[in-house]
C-alpha cells in the first residue's frame, strides 16, 4: 500500500474546523505572552504600593515560570487518563479569574499565590494546546501553523506592554492601583478566548 494513501488525512487541505483549533491555540499562546509581559510594568507600580523588597520582586517575577513548569510536568499525565479535551476547554476560563483575582490582592503573599496559579494554568495550555495542534493539523500546513506560535506568544508580550503604557496615561487610572488594572487587563485576552475553546 502506498505510504501516502494510508494517511490521507495528511495531505487534507485547511477546513474551518482547522483554522478554530489554529485561533484556540494561538489564543493560548497569546495569552502567556501577556500574562508573562504585564507583570513586568506593573510590579513597578506595586513596589510602593505594596511595599515590595527587591526579594518580593524577584518572587513575584519569576513565580509564573515557576509555575509554568510545575503545570506542564504535571499536566501530561492528568491529560493522558482524563483526556485533553476539558483542559483545553476550561484552563482559559480558569486563567482569566485567577487574573482577575489579582486586582483585589492585598499582600505580596496573594500576589505570589496568584502568579504561581497563573503559571500553573499556562503550562497545562502549554501540553494540551500544542498537542491538539499538532494532532489535527494536517501535515503539509503543520510545520508552517507551529512555527508561527513564536508570532502569538511575541504578540502577547507586545500587546501586554501596549496595554500597560496605555493605562498609565488615562488620568482615570491614576493612583496607587495602576498595578492593579495592570494586572486585571491580562484576564480579557483568556475570556474572549474562552467561547472558542469550550464549543470546539
């Protein structure tokens, strides 16, 4: 039998089914670009506000990747018993309430509790997203559409520091809570993501 007409599916051209699993994914990734970015502007703001030593700021920087870690190597096997489906389906809804929940933190304590939280959800998108991805992407688009995450994650991280610079110069969010809307502006990119992912 021939190679190429044992796996048809292969040489199948892009369907609409394909380009909602592409923007699910690439939301995902844009998603941890933002989430990764904002912090980096708004822990400048927080430091008076919450009184941050350069320790705490460290903390509060690297907790996510932290996170991330511990939810990619713990994510694999919890996919492979129950699925991979309701982890891509919810990790987003999930994201965007612990994003949300840091704008009414009151310590660093919370703030580090939450950013791990954060970095926990984005290494469960990091296994389960990628892996959708690869799966049902037919494979002479496949190299193209992995490749180009690289774009999605960059865009977050822009769109995250766009939006940062942006709040600091509309007067209504001036004060000490700037940090705060900071921080809340990373949950609209997982909630608008969210409808996409649980109808796949």
């Amino acid at each position: 039998m021939n190679e190429r007409a044992s796996f048809p599916y292969e040489e199948a051209p892009l369907r609409p089914f394909h380009i909602r699993v592409t923007v699910a994914s690439f939301g995902g990734v844009f998603c941890d670009g933002a989430e990764l970015g904002i912090v980096g502007m708004a822990l400048g703001a927080a430091t008076p506000a919450l009184g941050l030593t350069p320790v705490w700021v460290g903390l509060l920087g690297g907790a996510s990747l932290l996170g991330l870690f511990l939810g990619a190597l713990l994510t694999g096997p919890v996919a492979d018993r129950h699925g991979r489906r309701p982890l891509f389906a919810w990790n987003m809804l999930l994201l965007g309430l612990v994003s949300m929940a840091q704008f009414f933190v009151q310590s660093p304590t919370q703030l580090l509790v939450a950013r791990l939280l954060i970095g926990v959800l984005l290494g469960t998108d990091y296994v389960v997203s990628k892996a959708l991805l690869t799966e049902f992407i037919p494979g002479r688009h496949r190299a193209g559409i992995m490749s180009s995450l690289a774009v999605a994650w960059a865009s977050g991280y822009a769109a995250a520091y766009a939006a940062g610079y942006g709040i600091t110069h509309i007067d209504s969010f001036a004060g000490s809570d700037l940090w705060r809307f900071m921080l809340l502006a990373s949950a609209i990119p997982c909630l608008l993501i969210f409808p996409l992912r649980v109808t796949l």
